[in-house]
C-alpha cells in the first residue's frame, strides 16, 4: 500500500494498492495522481496521471482522470483530447461520453455535445442533468437560426 499524510487536510491518510514493482505499474502513477488531484496539486497530478500513460496508454481510468483535472483547470482543448482516449479505450462508459459534451458546449460546438450527449443517453447515464443541459443547447442552436 501507499501512504500520504498530509497534516493540513485533518491528517487524511490514502491507501492505494500498487503492484510488487510498483514504479512499472500505470495503476501506480494513477494513484500517485490522486493523491495528488485530492491535495489541490494539479500540475503534480497531470505529471503523475501522464507517466501512468506512457506505461499503459490503454488505461482508460487515466485518460478520464486527467481529462477530469484539465477541466478543473479550464484547459478544455487538453480535456477533449483526453475524454477522446478514454473513450476510444472504454466506448461504453456514459460517463466519459457526458463529460465530453461538458467540454464539447463550454467550447460552443454544440452539435458534437449533442451527439455526446445522445450517446451518454443511450449507454444508461443516471444523471437528469444530461436532459437539461440538452435542452438548453438545442434552445441556444434554435435562437442562432
């Protein structure tokens, strides 16, 4: 296990398996970020969740964090790039697909939301959020015609 304490967030303590070699495991780095996404260290965070993809840059739960975190930081472009990785190495997960459109109508190309959207619908999204953002693109693209 991996322990980071850190006496100013009330002494939290993470608790992240890691593999016998753990510097060679992508599940590693992944953690390693967390830890550090958790603590408000973004740029360590980023760093960490990209040396877990250069080991396995098929680790869909990496490209999803790190396309979560460049969204924090408003780097939208970056985000994209990352929600497409991780759907492109997981296509079933309607998460990645909303998180997508999240990205997709903040940089205004509301039909590539839209389809998003749709396709976060069509794989199960739990979230009533999705119909209302929807709505609103779909008002927003009948108000520019």
């Amino acid at each position: 296990f991996f322990f980071m304490d850190d006496t100013q967030l009330s002494r939290k303590t993470f608790h992240c398996p890691v593999d016998i070699n753990p510097s060679g495991s992508s599940n590693y780095w992944y953690c390693i970020a967390l830890c550090f996404q958790y603590l408000n260290k973004h740029e360590e965070a980023i760093s960490n969740y990209r040396k877990g993809i250069s080991i396995n840059e098929n680790d869909h739960r990496i490209w999803f964090s790190l396309g979560n975190i460049l969204t924090k930081l408003s780097r939208y472009q970056e985000a994209l790039e990352s929600y497409d990785q991780a759907i492109l190495k997981n296509p079933l997960e309607p998460l990645y697909f909303y998180n997508k459109g999240i990205i997709e109508a903040s940089l205004t190309h509301y039909e590539a939301a839209l389809i998003s959207f749709d396709k976060a619908i069509y794989l199960g999204i739990q979230n009533e959020r999705v119909h209302q953002i929807k709505a609103k693109i779909l008002h927003k693209l009948s108000e520019s015609e």
